[in-house]
C-alpha cells in the first residue's frame, strides 16, 4: 500500500512540475492540476496506469454529483491536455472514444425487464444486488444512496429517508436489508459500507454493475445513471404529470426532464 501511494504522490509531483511548466495561464494551470489530481485520487492510480474506463468513472461521477455541464467540459478539457497533449495517449472508451459531446448530450440506453432481471440475477454480493435493487425501484442517485446510514432505514414503515424525503420499499427488499445489511451495525453506521466504514467508492459499484452486467452478456454501456433514467423512463410510461415526476425523481426544475420527454418510450423497450 506504501508503495502505490508513493507511486502516486511522485505522479502528483510530475504532474505539477509539467502543468506549472506549460504554456497555460495561471488560472487554468490551477483549474487543469486540480482536476487531474482529483482524478489520481478518485481511482487511486498513477496516470501510466489510468486507462478510458477509469476516466469514464470519473466523469460519470461528477455527473451523478450534479457538476454542471460548462465545469465538466473545462475537466474534460484539462483530462485531455494531460493525457492526450502531453503523455501523447489516445483514450478510447469500452464504447467509443470519450467526447465531449456525448457530456454534453448523455445518452439514454433503455433496458427491458428481462435485462434488468439478468443484472439483478448475475449479481453475486448480496450488498451490490440489494444496492441495484434499491436504485431500480426508487431512482435515487447512486452518489446518494451510498451515503445513506442504517438510522435513514425504518424497517415497520419500510421506508428509506433521504434528506427531507420519505421513499417507499417493496417488502422483500426491505427483508433483504434487514437480513443482509442490519447485523451488526449501529445507527450511524453507512448501510452500504467498505472494511474501514466508510460508504462505498462510485468506483466500486461502477465496477461491480459492469461485472454483472457482461456477466449477463449485455452488450450495453450500462452505469449506475442508466438505472436511474430507466426508472424515470417508466414515470413517463405511466403518463405522470411533470410535477409528479420531478417529485418522484427529485429534480428541481422542469428543463431536467426534456431528454427523457422527448425520448420515444415504447411498451416493446419498457
């Protein structure tokens, strides 16, 4: 362990000289270390050894977190001055080359039932499958749900608080909570915790959901928000009015739900 972080720290050390060195301007020599450090800590690498999945990780989380469109664009930016400009790599992601177009007009890749019965089925840890599920029946956000803790779960009213937000949990899944993840545990205690504790990294579930699904020989780019955009695909199915959705998907403000209004859900898909 000693010896990756000292690979790391001597990674942020090179990083600073050649950025500090560069022909940049103070303000985006600044801007540019700082996320380029914040992506060596995210994975835990040194940057000969961060490869295009694990940038995808990175920006899949900054997404989940809310970071806007104009900041991603500036860490896409700084990603690849470092690693294209200078280390002169070309990063090409399991599913096409990383762009920022596709930051800036994400995707939505629909799943029908039997897929996400195959995720569920090929995913052998109990705390991951119960995550999933968590995700797929509610739509909570991945960075969100990590970080609830067991005093959030009220098992007789079988509902997870979350912020000032009160979700509903189908009994068996509230079963497996209480059997799977209560043991043992106080009540300030992450629900979904590592060894030290602490809740879960985004990277970790990221790479237990990939597993599961190649493991289910789904040949889609499916992350944790492609659980989340399905299940508010399925608000629009049910012909909700907007209001009502963005109460049950917790976004704010209408222009949120355009790419899902606008995208064509067929009974065939859902």
């Amino acid at each position: 362990m000693k010896t990756k972080n000292n690979d790391i720290h001597k990674a942020e050390k090179r990083l600073e000289k050649i950025i500090k060195n560069s022909n940049l301007d103070k303000k985006t020599q600044k801007s540019y270390l700082n996320y380029n450090k914040k992506l060596i800590h995210f994975i835990k690498k040194s940057p000969r050894n961060i490869n295009s999945y694990d940038i995808i990780l990175f920006l899949e989380n900054l997404v989940q977190k809310g970071m806007s469109r104009s900041t991603l664009n500036t860490v896409h930016s700084a990603l690849k001055y470092y690693y294209q400009d200078i280390l002169h790599r070309k990063f090409f992601a399991p599913y096409g080359k990383i762009a920022r177009a596709e930051l800036k007009k994400p995707k939505i890749t629909p799943l029908n039932e039997k897929e996400i019965e195959k995720i569920i089925k090929n995913t052998e840890n109990e705390k991951y499958k119960i995550f999933f599920l968590i995700m797929i029946e509610t739509g909570i956000k991945a960075d969100i749900l990590r970080q609830i803790k067991k005093k959030d779960i009220k098992i007789k009213e079988k509902t997870i608080k979350i912020k000032n937000k009160i979700l509903k949990i189908k009994d068996q899944n509230i079963e497996k909570i209480t059997k799977k993840l209560l043991n043992d545990t106080k009540d300030n205690d992450f629900l979904f915790k590592n060894k030290q504790n602490k809740p879960l990294s985004m990277r970790i579930i990221q790479k237990n959901l990939k597993k599961s699904t190649e493991k289910s020989h789904i040949n889609k780019k499916i992350t944790c928000q492609t659980l989340r955009d399905n299940f508010i695909l399925k608000l629009f199915k049910k012909e909700l009015d907007e209001e009502e959705i963005l109460k049950k998907s917790g976004f704010k403000y209408k222009s949120s739900l355009k790419k899902y209004k606008n995208y064509n859900v067929s009974r065939e898909t859902l």
